[in-house]
C-alpha cells in the first residue's frame, strides 16, 4: 500500500510536503522492488535547480542502472547522507528511511499533476505492474 499522504509520478517518484513548504522526494516501493538491490545513488548537491519530469540522477541497483525523474520544480535543499552511504535503505524503507532529496518548492500547483495515492494505485494496475 502506497502512503496516501504522498504524491506520485508515473516515473515511480513520490514527493511528501512537508508544512515549512519543502518536499522530500523519493522512489516508491514498486520501483525500490523492480530495481532489486539497490548498491548506488547518484542525485545532485545542494543548490542544484529541479526541473518536473526532468532527470535528477541515478539509481544502480545488482540489476541495472535507472534515470531518476523530479517530480516537481525546486531547488534541492538536503541530500539523505543515510541513504546515499547505506542504498539498502531504499530497498527496506522506500516511504521513511530511504528518501532521496529534501527540496523547496518552486511551485506548489505541481503537486496537482502528480497522482494521488489511489491514482498510482490504478495507474500500477492499468501498466500491469501489480
């Protein structure tokens, strides 16, 4: 079950606002699951500009290397040390642990054209991915 707190793209990102007007943006479980292990992170320093639906970076896993997609506009504020030196939190906390990026929000309307958590529920059905 996808927290429904959260906001989702097709790409598998999820975004959680967060009340001082920040986001943290990180992969769904789906895609912590279809990557597999996960052993590398590779996402931007602070500072850098994000642009929605644009790469933001990378995720290795044992499996394969995948692009990494914004879900929103904004400026990336923190990294999560933790999870760039232990991956695995993306695999074991996708939701809590394992985020990737904390950004601020560039704008907020964005949010809006992510899907709900029931949304994605629907959209991993209709791919055939659940």
């Amino acid at each position: 079950m996808n927290p429904p707190d959260l906001r989702y793209s097709k790409e598998h990102e999820w975004v959680r606002l967060a009340s001082d007007g920040t986001v943290l943006i990180g992969i769904t479980r789906f895609a912590a699951e279809s990557l597999g292990d996960v052993v590398f992170i590779d996402i931007p320093e602070a500072g850098r500009q994000l642009d929605q639906f644009k790469k933001l970076g990378e995720i290795e896993s044992v499996k394969a290397v995948s692009d990494l997609f914004s879900p929103v506009s904004g400026q990336v504020v923190e990294r999560n040390q933790a999870a760039l030196d232990n991956p695995q939190l993306v695999n074991d906390s996708p939701y809590d642990k394992g985020w990737l990026l904390k950004a601020s929000l560039r704008n907020q309307a964005e949010l809006d054209t992510l899907m709900t958590a029931q949304q994605y529920e629907q959209y991993l059905s209709s791919e055939g991915s659940h």
